[in-house]
C-alpha cells in the first residue's frame, strides 16, 4: 500500500512540474483593491495556493489529532475504572451476592 502511495506522489509531483515548465513564461496580474502586482508568473500563484492549502490541511488535521487524544484519554480512564469495579465485584464472597439480593427482595 505504502508503494502505491508513493507513486501516485510522484506521478502528481512530475505532472505539477510539468505543468509549471510549460506555463513558466506566462504571466498573470493581481488585482486587489488598494494595488495591483502586475506580471507574476502563474507557477508562483499556484505554488502559493498549494503552500496555503497544505497549511490549512495540516492546522485541521493537528485539531482533530488533539481531540482525538483528548476523547482516547477519557476512554482510557473510564475503561481503567470500569475493570476496577469488575475487579472488585469478581472477588465478592457468594454469602455477600446472596445477602444483597435479599436485601433487594426485601425492599420490593
């Protein structure tokens, strides 16, 4: 699995390459509302929006990893508590299971 992966990388770096290559001379305008940058290669624009998608993804995918941590910790804990209560309820005397459940037909 982790080979396929790996190709599939790079078959997208090689046509990323390939693309800026072929579109290295052309050059784009930015228009914003207080400027303009004019003839900025369009490589560089793609690039950036690629480095702006990548920072995105990897700030999204740290939260969610904390909040995972945070639900497996808890799980954790109430796991940890729930064999200590097995454990104690499995080293019960059969006379104390026997005077609970007359004490509980008692208040019936």
């Amino acid at each position: 699995m982790w080979a396929v992966r790996y190709l599939l990388i790079l078959a997208l770096l090689v046509v990323v390459l390939g693309f800026a290559v072929l579109n290295s001379s052309q050059k784009v305008s930015i228009f914003m509302p207080d400027r303009e940058i004019p003839a900025v290669p369009l490589t560089l624009i793609i690039l950036c929006a690629f480095c702006v998608g990548i920072l995105v993804s990897f700030v999204l995918t740290i939260a969610q990893s904390l909040k995972m941590s945070a639900e497996m910790r808890s799980s954790r804990k109430r796991v940890q508590h729930l064999e200590m209560e097995l454990a104690a309820l499995r080293n019960r005397s059969l006379e104390d299971i026997d005077k609970l459940e007359e004490s509980e037909v008692k208040h019936e």
